[in-house]
C-alpha cells in the first residue's frame, strides 16, 4: 500500500476511537469500521505473484518487440497490416471483456484502443510509401474514433477526443498547406477554399456537440473557451475574417473572456472550474491597462466578416452579463448588480479604443486599470461573504499586481539613485503591510463563517 493512503488509514483509525471516546458513535461501530478498513487494505496490497505476472508481462512485451524489429523487412506487407488489424480487434475484445468486471483495466485498454488506429494509420502509409496532406491522417482518425467517442459508457474517450478534435482544429485551420488552412493568398487578398471552411466549421460544431452531450458540466467549459479562443484567433491571422486593429481585437478579446465567464456562471460550475475563465477575464483587462502608454495608433486591415464576427461577440457577452443567474456574481443583491455593471463595463472600455485618437486610448487604459482595482476589492469582498480564501487571496494578488506594475511604470524612471530606490521600498514595504492587514481581517471573518 502507498504510504499516503497508510497514514490516512491511521489518521482514520484514531479518529474513530476518538469518535468512540466522545460518544459521537458506539464502540462496536468503531471496531467494525476499523475491520473493513483492515480487509480494504489488505485487498489493495500488490502481493509477490502479481509482482511476477507484471514482470513476466514486461518481458514478454519486450521480447516481441525485439523479434518484430529483428524481423520487420522480412515480413510481407499483408503480414504487417494484418497483424495490426488482429491487435486492434483484441484489444478491442479486452475492453469489453474488462468492463465493468475491471474498470481500471477497462480504462487503460480504451485508451490503447483510441490511439491504435493513429499508429495503423502511420503503418499503412510507411508500408506503402504514401505522403501528402499533414492533417488528414488526424481526420481519419478522429472519424474512426468518433463512435468509440459517443458509445463508450467509460468517461475517458469522449474527453480525448473532443481534445483531439480542437487540437486538430488549431493546427489545421491556422496553419498553411493543408486541407483544412483558412489561411492563403491571391495577390494581397486572403482566398480560402470552400472545403477549408467546410471541414473547419465542421469539426469546430461537432467538437461543441460532442461537448455538450459527452462531457461534464465543468469539463465542458474548456472546450468553450478553447472554441472562444479560435475565434480570436482568427482574428489575427490574414482570413477573411481579419481585423488586426487593435481596438477590434481588445474588444474581442475581452468580450470572449466574458462570455466565457457567463457560460460558467450560467452552467453553474463550482468555483474551481470558473479559474480559467476568470483569469482570461483578468488577463484581458490587465493587457488593456497598458493603452495609457499609447502614443500611436496603428489601423490594421479589417474585413466585415471579422468586424462582425467582434459584434457578434460583444452582444453574446452583453446579453450573457445581462441575463446571469441572481447570486451569480454576490449573494447580495447591489454586489450582483455592480458585478454586471462592471462586465458590462469593461466592454465598454475596451470598445472606446476602436477609435483611433491618442485620447480615447490613454482614457481607456485608466479606465482598466480602475476597474481591474475594483475587480480585486470585490474578489477579497465576495470572497469574505462565500467564505472562500481562494478568492480573498486572488483579489489581494490582483490588487497587489495593478498597484506594482503601475508604481514601476510611474516611478521606474526616477529610480536613479540610493535615496529614490530606499523611498520606494519603503512606499512598496507599506503597500505590502496594508495589503497583508486586509488579507488577514477577512481571512478571520471566512473562518468565522462570513461578513453578516
């Protein structure tokens, strides 16, 4: 038995009889609890035979691999692709003898069952000396998978293949030479192939399906943002659905941010599954709060599809801010709405800099940086109301990050001398100090159970 789970047996064991000292349970509870705690323990123990059959396997594993190496130019071609088909069906017979007798089992052979058609798909091309178009071996497999995908009662094809799926996606649709790039040229205007958009949108779709029907709640939201994130994307990449300025590209990104985060607060996910989502949220207003740096602006080309496609997705972010569960934001009613006031908001802000005037830029960088600090305070605010540390400590991170990064910007220049570099550590030491004095004060409050 693994140590950790040893010592968590014992940690149980002295609970139990302090339980049973206590009289929160009987003493025969305790001794029976204590009883099947030692049968499980003795079941999950690895014993010397099992020890042997494991090595015994290793070897035999090695010792065909070697023969078959050995061997390789000697067998006909037939020989290689048959005896790849037969290992694919056993271990597809493997599977379902295994489930649900063996699950763990089960799970590791799905596995070797989901990439084999991947490695029959290299053999029959190195066997018959075929090359061509870099993606569509990955589309071949992920058509051959997509039934194990829907059909398995285990939860480990559907998740891999979903990932496979937007991987695929990526490489094909952003990259050149191949079936699937919306990338290409004719003179200076991009020109894609009709099928490149077929296949990409397809896949695309289906990876949402799939999604949808095949994973977890908290899973799923992944696969939003990585869609979400294709879709910017393809925004700075020369398609036809370009626009490369930078005031169109700051809206789309905080805007996916934002409807990332609605989805998440929509579909309800526990608070560990909403970090992601969050931090784009986070991360796309800290890149905003350098616009006060501008001093030039420079229009890249912008196609109307692309310009659509950011209108699109500001009112889907708009209109999932606007309608989000009550409570989803603060359990009281005024932070819910500043919450939604403050999404709503930092659309707004970043929709300021499509206009190209020095201005509105430098405007729109305080205004992040403003809204970022308030981001942080609500973070340590709504944290102490949850009584959730994590988000007492993010907000505190944030807060302490947009107050550094903006001192430095501001003062790094003056930096030049002994007393200027004393002065501001001690104006940082300080900062630090009343960051940590707020930490604490609501970390004592989570432990007590809130804010009333």
């Amino acid at each position: 038995m693994l140590p950790s789970l040893r010592s968590y047996l014992d940690r149980v064991g002295s609970d139990l009889e302090a339980c049973a000292a206590s009289g929160v349970i009987s003493a025969e509870q305790a001794r029976a609890i204590r009883s099947w705690l030692a049968e499980r323990e003795a079941s999950s123990r690895v014993r010397g035979s099992v020890w042997v059959a494991i090595m015994a396997g290793l070897f035999i594993t090695a010792g065909v691999v070697l023969i078959l190496t050995h061997n390789w130019d000697k067998i006909p071609d037939w020989g290689k692709v048959a005896g790849f088909i037969a290992l694919l069906a056993a271990v597809g017979v493997a599977v379902l003898k295994a489930y649900p007798w063996k699950p763990a089992a089960a799970v590791a052979l799905e596995l070797l069952w989901f990439f084999l058609p991947l490695a029959g798909i290299g053999l029959y091309a190195q066997v018959f000396q075929l090359s061509g178009d870099p993606v569509r071996p990955y589309l071949l497999w992920l058509a051959l998978t997509l039934p194990l995908a829907w059909a398995s009662p285990l939860p480990v094809a559907a998740p891999v293949h979903v990932a496979a799926m937007l991987l695929v996606l990526y490489r094909g649709s952003l990259f050149h030479g191949n079936l699937m790039s919306l990338v290409g040229f004719r003179g200076a205007e991009p020109v894609v192939p009709l099928l490149a958009w077929i296949v990409s949108v397809s896949i695309a779709l289906l990876a949402a399906l799939e999604a949808r029907l095949r994973l977890r709640a908290e899973h799923r939201g992944y696969a939003v943002g990585a869609l979400l994130g294709w879709l910017v994307l393809l925004l700075l990449n020369n398609t036809p659905l370009q626009a490369s300025h930078a005031g169109i590209l700051a809206l789309a990104c905080v805007s996916a941010a934002v409807l990332w985060l609605g989805w998440g607060l929509h579909a309800r996910l526990p608070e560990s599954h909403l970090r992601a989502p969050l931090g784009a949220f986070l991360a796309s207003l800290y890149a905003l709060s350098f616009a006060w740096h501008f001093d030039e602006t420079k229009a890249g080309s912008i196609e109307p599809a692309g310009l659509a496609l950011t209108g699109l997705l500001a009112l889907g972010a708009a209109a999932a801010s606007l309608r989000l569960p009550e409570g989803s934001l603060s359990p009281q009613a005024r932070g819910d709405k500043a919450g939604r006031g403050g999404l709503l908001l930092s659309m707004a802000v970043a929709g300021a800099t499509i206009h190209d005037s020095i201005p509105a830029w430098k405007t729109a960088g305080v205004c992040a940086n403003i809204l970022l600090a308030c981001a942080g305070i609500g973070l340590m605010w709504h944290g102490s109301l949850v009584s959730s540390r994590r988000q007492v400590d993010l907000g505190a991170g944030v807060l302490f990050l947009v107050l550094v990064t903006r001192f430095i910007d501001y003062f790094g220049s003056m930096l030049q001398g002994g007393v200027a570099f004393l002065a501001a550590g001690l104006c940082l030491a300080a900062l630090s100090f009343a960051l940590q004095r707020g930490r604490t004060a609501l970390l004592s409050r989570v432990r007590e159970g809130g804010l009333p």
